[in-house]
C-alpha cells in the first residue's frame, strides 16, 4: 500500500476514534437528560431527544468510518475477526477486546432500536442501558490502545468526557422526574412506596 494512503488511514482512524468517543460521551449524557424528562439548557425534553438522538448517530457514523479504516490500515494489523469476537486480537488484546465489546453492545443497540417496534419497547428500553456499559468500556479501550493516550491534549479530552457523564448521573440522581411528580398527587401511596431509583 502507498505509504501516504496508509498513513491518511492511520490518522484518519485515530481522528474518528476520538471525535467518536467524544460524541458518544454527549449521547450518553443527553441520554441521561431525556430520562429526567425535563428541560436541559433551555431546550424542551423533545429538543434534547433530538440533540441525543444526531449525536448518537454521528456517533456510530464515525465508528463505523474508526473500524473500517484501521481495517485497510496495514500498521494497525486488525482482523476482521477481531471487530467482532473480543481479546482475539493480537495487539493489546485486553484493550482492544475492550474496544470489541463496545462495538457489539452498541450493534445491539442500533439493531434493537431499529426494530424497536417489533420487538416492544420494554426490550428495546432494556438493551439500550447496555450503552451505559458501553461508554467506559469504549474509554478505557480508548485509554489502553490509543497512539494519543499518553498525551496532554488527550487526556484532557479523557478527563472532560468523565466528568460530564459523573455530571449527568449525579444530575439526574439528584432530580426529581415531574411525570413521576404528577403520578405522585394521583396515587400518593403507590409513589411513596417505589421512590425515584437509578437512571430510569
């Protein structure tokens, strides 16, 4: 392969790597805005489904365009293989098996939700938590394997996309859903005894 095609497959994978991770880290946190279901920066619960919803697809566009070319990139030596059955890898096995697994939880993900209204939308709800797995399974396949993960700038990137999720959870821990709110004045006894719990 020409030198100067491998080396625009080699920065273009690791530029989509992490831009990819970046827009994960906003679905993810948008995600996390939606189940609230309230008003985020102004924008009603319907705007942030639909910031959530682009960044998610931006998303898995550049992961699509991360795998694919450091599948034609002869430095990165990945196998087919090895985009779809984890720690086969020859290179860093555990981090890249890492990177594997976030990839096949979020082709469950795309593919339940593409089928979401065959399959219910209680299984779909279900498979979907399996992003929040995802998201540092992909950070730390991020950290172990990245050519950039020793640098400032990266790590930097790392740290704002950590904190922001933390945010996100902290934040809608601490919020009070306003549906559950309204069921809570219908029916006082069935609220007191279920709570508000985790990200639901």
């Amino acid at each position: 392969m020409n030198a100067v095609l491998a080396s625009a497959f080699w920065y273009l994978g690791r530029g989509t790597g992490v831009t990819a991770l970046v827009l994960f880290t906003i679905a993810v946190a948008l995600g996390i805005g939606v189940r609230s279901g309230r008003p985020l920066a102004g924008l009603p619960r319907f705007g942030v489904h639909q910031l959530h919803r682009t960044a998610s697809l931006l998303a898995t566009s550049l992961l699509a365009v991360h795998v694919g070319t450091l599948l034609l990139d002869p430095y990165a030596q990945l196998r087919l293989v090895d985009v779809v059955l984890p720690f086969a890898g020859a290179y860093r096995p555990l981090w890249l098996g890492l990177g594997t697994l976030a990839l096949d939880l979020l082709v469950a993900v795309v593919v339940t939700s593409l089928l979401r209204d065959r399959i219910g939308r209680r299984a779909w709800r279900t498979v979907h938590w399996a992003t929040y797995a995802a998201w540092p399974i992909a950070l730390l396949h991020t950290l172990g394997t990245g050519t950039d993960a020793s640098t400032t700038w990266f790590r930097w990137i790392a740290l704002v996309c950590t904190v922001t999720v933390a945010a996100a959870v902290l934040w809608r821990l601490t919020v009070t859903d306003p549906r559950r709110g309204l069921q809570s004045e219908q029916q006082p006894r069935m609220a007191t005894s279920s709570g508000v719990g985790g990200l639901s």
